[in-house]
C-alpha cells in the first residue's frame, strides 16, 4: 500500500506527538545554511527548531545545497519537513522537524540567495561543507586560488554562476554592504581546529582577489561587522539506509523520503562571539563560552581521532562499520589507548579525556547505529592532519613514544595503495588520491613511500622524521595482511 508523502497537508496524518513542536507557517528565513546534508538536519536543525519553540522567537532557516539542488528539490516536495529519528541502543524516537523553512541549490535558487544574503532579517550564516568545501591550501590555510572552482568563481560576476560556497559568501557579504551592511556572523560547523578563523581567513582572501573595485571597503567592513566564531559540532549522523526509510514511514504513517538518523547524543559548544542577532540555542544546551579551543581539540583529536583510526583499522581488517570495528579484540582497547597516548596534548578546560574515552566506547559500541567506515575513512588527506598531526607533532617534539598514532597512519598509508595494488579502501573521493596513488607508484620502497605521503598531507617536518617513517613503514606488512596489532 502507497503511503501519502510527507508534507504540510499530511501532517495531521502523523501522530500528534511526532509532529514538530511549532507550526513551521510561523517561522521565518533568518538563517541561511549552507551543506544540506543529514548532519545539519540532525544538528543545528534540531537545536534551532528546539530553540524557537522554547524562546518563542521565529528563527527559521533557508538551507542551501551546494551541490545538489536535486536534495533540494525533494526537500521542497515535502514542504521541507522531514523526519529524524534517535538510534538509542534498544529503541528508536522519532519526530517529525520542521525548522527549514527553504530549501535552495546555489544556481536555481542565485536571485532568492542573493537577497537573503542581504537581508537584515538574516543575521547567521552557517555552514557543513566539510573540510573540502574551504579550498585551503595544506600548507598554508590561504585559499587555494589555483584550485580550478575557486578560479572560476574568481572570475564571474554573475552569483549564478558561482559553485564554491566560499566565493557565495564572499559575494553575498559584499552585496549586503553594498545594501547597508547589517552585521552578520558565519557560523563553520565543520570538523577543524580554530574552523572560525580558518572560514575568516578563505573568505578574506577570496574577496582580496576578486577583481571588484570596492574590494578594499568590503574587507574594512567585514572586519566591523562579520564575525567568524569557532564552534564544535558532535552528533554521530550515519547515512540514511532503506531500512531507516522504511522504519521512518512506520513510525510517520506517511512517506518520508529524506528521513536522518542519529545517535541520541548531541553537543554544540559555540565561541561568544556573535556580531548580530543569534538564536538563544543555549535554551536547546548549546553551551557558548570564551575560548572554545579545549573543547575543540579534545573533540576533534578524541572523538574523530579514534574515528580515522577505527575506519583505517577496521577496513584492514575487514569490517564495514564502527560498531563491527568496535566489536573486535582490539577496537575498545585501541579507542582507549589512542585517547591515553593523545591526552597530553590537550590544553586545560576541556573534558577530562579518561571519561571521555569511556563514553566514546559506548557512543561508538551502539548497535542501532550503522556508521560505515568508508563514510568516515572518506577525504582522509584533508581529514587527517586535523585529527592527528598537531597531536603526534607536539608528542614527538616532547620525545614521548606515540605507539598508536604511528600504526593509525600506517593504517591511512595502507588504505591508499592504488587500485593495482588491492587498495583504493576508500575511493577516489579525495581530491589528494591522484597524488596518493603516485606515492606508491614512484615511491622507491615502503620508507619512501610513507614519506611522500606524508608530504602529501602537508608534513613535510614529520616526513623528515626518520623515527617515525620507519615505524609507521614497519608496520605495513601485518596491514596489507588484515592483521592489527595494538
Ligand atoms: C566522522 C564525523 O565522518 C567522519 O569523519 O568522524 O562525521 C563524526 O561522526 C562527527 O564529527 C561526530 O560529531
């Protein structure tokens, strides 16, 4: 039997209790997000729509796909709502959230875009576009203005024409200066460290190379009035599967085709520093405070730390997601042990990273979730020194051993051999792979090898790391053969 599709007409259909807590008819567009993947509609969706209930303020939000405007397009067929449901270990909560109130591509939707971006009413801008959607350059952090997008981005007046949401809000800050230059704060929720300043950074140095003629008195008000605070995000959001749409329409009575899942758990620690209005997200548990920088190490070098290292690990060995990962004679003990060997190397205020390694156990044993190492094992060239290099730098610089980082990146290394050589763990998704595969072709032997991957990610000092070459290139034989040894 056919279920009718969720939208504003179905929605009586839906049990009363897992409708979503304020009638999306009284919101309003005051937030423009760009990334219209099932981690924003998990996470900052949640906590907006949450907030707007329990602050009675209208904070609604355009979401914007980058890439697919076809996401978009379904996201509209339903009037933009769409269901969430809390994987808990024995059972499963879902709601029906109602907190987009558009949904837009960057293309069809340039004119509406560019009006919103201008809006006075519009006072936050955020962002998941993962760690590939800024165009660094590994080296430096500077925008990668050679990167063929950026150029061509760099090169059009027309916003419908732009594709990198860097040149979108490069151009959408000048538009609204140019309009009268209300203050605005854009939000990265993406997983790097200091990701405020380093979204403040790319931004800039995108409008210092456009060829427009105000340029200079677009950077002086942005320094005025654009705010970039650091934020930390933490929801684990696996991808949606058939089986979560089939339960999702089970639970709905209607049919929900963009339905997320995730885990129970959810944080968000935002840098106080906003330059207009903001939604009140702390009546949701967002915690705003001075300096965000413990809490963002510690999750980014704990939590998606022992993630990589899981994802590299477990596809040695064979396994398909974390929990299976986690299931093995070493997964708990690697999670544990990666924590303790890292720990040193986080600043004061943070959690205490003991407890934290507990919770990461139970967190990433969860059974009801099917997290799969290929989604976490994706990018790793622009995923892995976030998680694990400052680490393993401040480590080595102390001459403290680091046992686990160097079988992590021997995992990494081992899950980049080229196709001919059995590898290719994780598709060519990487804008690094046609460089990775070269490491092994031209690579003189394992130590080589291992070196020129580390230059490929940007550590030139730690390639020149004898010590660690030769551990990490020790530990690849045992790899290849699906053994992991902790
Ligand atoms: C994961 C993250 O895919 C990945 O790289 O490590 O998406 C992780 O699940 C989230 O950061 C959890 O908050």
């Amino acid at each position: 039997m056919t279920s009718p599709v969720l939208n504003l007409t179905a929605l009586p259909r839906v049990p009363e209790h897992l409708r979503p807590p304020v009638d999306p008819r009284e919101l309003r567009p005051r937030i423009v997000h760009f990334g219209l993947g099932a981690f924003h509609r998990a996470h900052q969706a949640r906590y907006t729509e949450n907030t707007a209930y329990r602050s009675g303020e209208p904070w609604g939000i355009v979401a914007v796909a980058p890439r697919s405007a076809g996401t978009a397009a379904e996201l509209r067929a339903q009037d933009c709502l769409y269901s969430l449901t809390e994987l808990r270990p024995s059972d499963t909560v879902t709601r029906v959230s109602g907190a987009i109130v558009e949904a837009l591509g960057m293309r069809p939707g340039a004119e509406r875009l560019d009006a919103l971006l201008a809006a006075p009413d519009v006072s936050v801008l955020t962002l998941t576009i993962t760690e590939k959607g800024y165009h660094r350059r590994a080296d430096t952090g500077a925008l990668d203005t050679a990167a063929p997008a950026v150029a061509a981005d760099l090169a059009t007046a027309d916003t419908a024409a732009l594709t990198t949401v860097v040149g979108r809000i490069a151009a959408g800050l000048a538009a609204r200066m140019r309009a009268g230059g209300a203050p605005v704060t854009v939000v990265s929720c993406d997983n790097m460290a200091a990701n405020g300043a380093a979204l403040g950074r790319v931004v800039r140095d995108f409008v210092a190379a456009a060829p427009w003629p105000d340029r200079q008195a677009v950077l002086d008000w942005m320094a005025a009035s654009v705010a970039f605070p650091s934020t930390i995000v933490d929801r684990i959001v696996p991808a949606t599967t058939e089986a979560d749409r089939r339960a999702a329409r089970a639970a709905l009575g209607v049919h929900d085709a963009l339905p997320v899942v995730g885990e129970p758990y959810r944080q968000w620690v935002l840098e106080d520093s906003f330059a207009g209005p903001r939604p009140p997200w702390e009546l949701d548990g967002a915690l705003f405070v001075p300096d965000v920088v413990p809490y963002q190490l510690t999750k980014l070098r704990l939590l998606n730390g022992c993630h990589s290292a899981l994802a590299y690990l477990g596809a040695a060995a064979g396994r398909t997601t974390v929990a299976d990962a986690m299931a093995t004679g070493w997964g708990e003990r690697l999670v544990r042990s990666l924590c303790a060997e890292i720990a040193p190397t986080l600043p004061a205020g943070g959690p205490d990273p003991a407890a934290y390694a507990e919770d990461l156990v139970q967190r990433f044993g969860n059974p009801g979730i099917r997290h799969l190492l290929r989604q976490i094992g994706s990018d790793g060239s622009l995923k892995i020194p976030e998680r694990w290099l400052d680490a393993l730098r401040t480590l080595r610089a102390a001459s403290a051993a680091t046992p686990v980082l160097e079988l992590a990146l021997a995992a990494w290394a081992n899950a980049t051999r080229p196709a001919d050589d059995g590898g290719q763990l994780f598709g060519t998704t990487d804008p690094a792979a046609p460089a990775l595969g070269r490491c092994w072709h031209e690579g003189t032997g394992p130590e080589d090898t291992v070196r020129r991957l580390l230059h490929t990610l940007g550590a030139a000092d730690l390639a020149a790391d004898p010590g660690l070459v030769t551990a990490v290139a020790t530990r690849l034989p045992a790899l290849r053969a699906g053994r992991v040894e902790i």
